[in-house]
C-alpha cells in the first residue's frame, strides 16, 4: 500500500529541481509535485528508487530513523 511522505524535508542540503526527479522516477514534474506536497501517496516502488539515488535508506526517507546510511544490499 503506497505511504505519504514530506519529500523535500529530508533533503534540504541536495537542491534538484523537480523535472529531474521526477524524469529519475519516470514520471511527469506535475505528479512528483504532488508526491512532495502529500497530495498523491507515493508509491513503495518510487520511495525505493529515491533512497538508492540519494544514497539513504528507505526507513530515514520516510522518518523512522534519523539514520541515512542504507543498510547492505
């Protein structure tokens, strides 16, 4: 079941924009927009892709760790 998360709250020191995030995640910038903003849910499968690019476990992305090291694959 997809989550809600608060996206930029956790990256304040990494300044993308939008477009490339979302062309990251293969979707379009109006629907990443939504992801950040809580308006969409964002799916497990997209929270996976965003912890491996920005180099964080999937637990500090959604806020139950204050953790960012991902955990070995």
């Amino acid at each position: 079941m997809p989550f809600r998360i608060k996206i930029k709250d956790f990256y304040p020191e990494i300044v993308l924009k939008q477009k490339e995030i979302a062309s990251y995640l293969l979707c379009d910038q109006s629907l990443y927009s939504k992801y950040e903003r809580q308006e969409r849910p964002l799916p497990l499968e997209l929270a996976d892709k965003l912890a491996d690019f920005y180099g964080v476990s999937v637990d500090y992305l959604i806020g139950r760790t204050n953790e960012k090291k991902p955990y070995p694959k």
